[in-house]
C-alpha cells in the first residue's frame, strides 16, 4: 500500500480532510513507535512504504509504557487536533494499518498494547 492510498483510507475512515489524515497517520505510526519495542516498530516498519516506515523506526529500543489516553493525548499534541477527532484518526491509522500489514506483524505489535487498543479498532463500525 502506498502513502497516499493509506492516507485516503484514514481520511474515508474517520471522516477527516486528507491533510489531517496525513497528520494523524505520521503522528499515531511515531507515537506507536515509541509504545512500541524497537525490534517489533522495526518489524511493522517493513510493511509499510518509507514515508510511513520512518516514524515507526523514530522511537528508543525499550518501549515506553502509556495507556491509550496518552496515546491520545501525544497525537493531539502533535496534530492540533481535538481529543476526539485524534481516537477517531488512530482508530481509522491502526484499521488501515491492519490492512497494509502482514497479519502476523500486525497481531504481533497489537499484542504489546493494552487491550484498550484492540478494543479501539473491533468497536470501529
């Protein structure tokens, strides 16, 4: 899957502009890689393009331990947007993610999450 094609599937999924889409997907992919170990964002990081791949790869080795709530919270901090349109932006990243991605990788990177994040993406609908 290509940026652009990512980026337009985010924007059709949370209802926001195709800029914002931009913002939230670079925005959610380096905050995942910062949640994320370096060898599992490096693993994920390899299904996507460059221009995804790279935030992924932006995070320390260790992973850094934060709820779905800071999650939130450092992407709104990062795109300006509202608490509530950030959920819908990662909620419609981490689908589009799950697509672009092989499976096994993806199971593998929502498996370090919390469960909260899992339950992010099955309520989506």
């Amino acid at each position: 899957m290509k940026d652009r094609e990512f980026f337009h599937n985010v924007a059709d999924r949370s209802g926001l502009s195709r800029e914002e889409a931009a913002d939230v997907s670079r925005a959610s992919l380096q905050t995942l890689g910062e949640r994320l170990s370096g060898g599992e964002a490096r693993d994920l990081a390899a299904e996507l393009p460059e221009p995804l791949a790279q935030p992924l790869r932006s995070g320390d080795e260790a992973a850094q331990s934060f709820d779905l709530e800071e999650f939130v919270r450092r992407v709104s901090e990062h795109t300006g947007l509202t608490p509530t349109e950030s959920v819908r932006g990662i909620r419609a990243v981490l689908m589009t993610l799950r697509d672009a991605a092989v499976s096994e990788e993806y199971a593998e990177a929502m498996s370090q999450l919390p469960k909260e994040f899992t339950t992010l993406v099955a309520t989506a609908g």
